[in-house]
C-alpha cells in the first residue's frame, strides 16, 4: 500500500502585494532507496496494483490542482 501523501503544495507569497504567489509540487518525504531511485510507488507486483497507485497519484494532484487554483484567486482578489 502507498503512503498517502506523496506530494504536497508549497507557496510562497509574493513580497510586494502586487506581486503574484509563486507555487510548486514538492516531495516532502522523499529520499532515493538503496539503489538510489527515487520511488512514487511502491513495486508494484500486478498491473492492477500500478494502475492503483498512479490514480492515487492522480487523486493527489487534482486535489493540489484545486488548491492552487484558490491560491492564485486569493492572491488576485477574486476570492
């Protein structure tokens, strides 16, 4: 089973208020295993098992997607 959590959002606000927030996508967790790969997904051993962990992956991004978007509206004073 996955880790929930692979990715998360960073934001840094802008230092003038006219300056817009600048956002990415980290690996807070993530360190190379012992053969130095750095994994988003366990091994997965079935097709089915992959399948899984990349819609997981996917869930996770359309999540940060939607919170991205109300960073950006925020900061533009749409919100």
């Amino acid at each position: 089973m996955r880790a929930l959590y692979t990715f998360a959002l960073q934001t840094k606000r802008g230092k003038e208020d006219h300056e817009p927030p600048r956002v990415s996508v980290v690996l807070p967790a993530a360190g190379p295993d012992g053969e130095g790969v750095l994994r988003l997904t366990p091994q997965c051993m079935t097709l089915d098992e992959l399948e899984g962990a990349i819609n997981a992956l996917q869930d996770e991004l359309d999540l940060m997607r939607a919170d991205a978007r109300r960073a950006f509206t925020v900061s533009a004073g749409h919100a």
